[in-house]
C-alpha cells in the first residue's frame, strides 16, 4: 500500500490540494482541528482527488500533527 506525506492547513480559506517541491502533498481544509474535524476532511479531499473510497485511505502517523503520513 502506498504512504504519503501531507502537510494540513486547517481554518483555510478553501478546501484544496497542493504539491510542494519536495514533493509533500499541502492539503488545505476549512475545517477546524478539533473532534477529528479536520482529519475527516482530510480523508474525504483525498478521496475524492485519487477517487478511491474514504474507507481505503487510513492515516498512519500524525493524528494530531499538521505532518501525516497517509495509507491508501
């Protein structure tokens, strides 16, 4: 299964993906980092963008980082 790192930036003004150049996926949500808020708006942007199903996307480390490693 592949892994990925991701950089999240809650409360953004849009929910959006973007590539840095090192190659670190900057995802950011509207949702605010509170009760899992964001991590499932991260999980549903992501889904949506490598179209494979939410439950198939698990984060692996960073629960409570804005640095997380994504399982797909």
């Amino acid at each position: 299964m592949p892994q990925i790192k991701i950089r999240v930036i809650p409360r953004a003004r849009r929910n959006a993906i973007d590539t840095m150049d090192d190659g670190t996926i900057r995802i950011h949500t509207t949702a605010a980092p509170t009760d899992g808020d964001a991590n499932a708006s991260v999980i549903k942007l992501l889904a949506r963008h490598f179209d494979v199903p939410k439950s198939q996307i698990q984060i692996i480390r960073g629960h409570t980082s804005r640095d997380k490693v994504i399982e797909f």
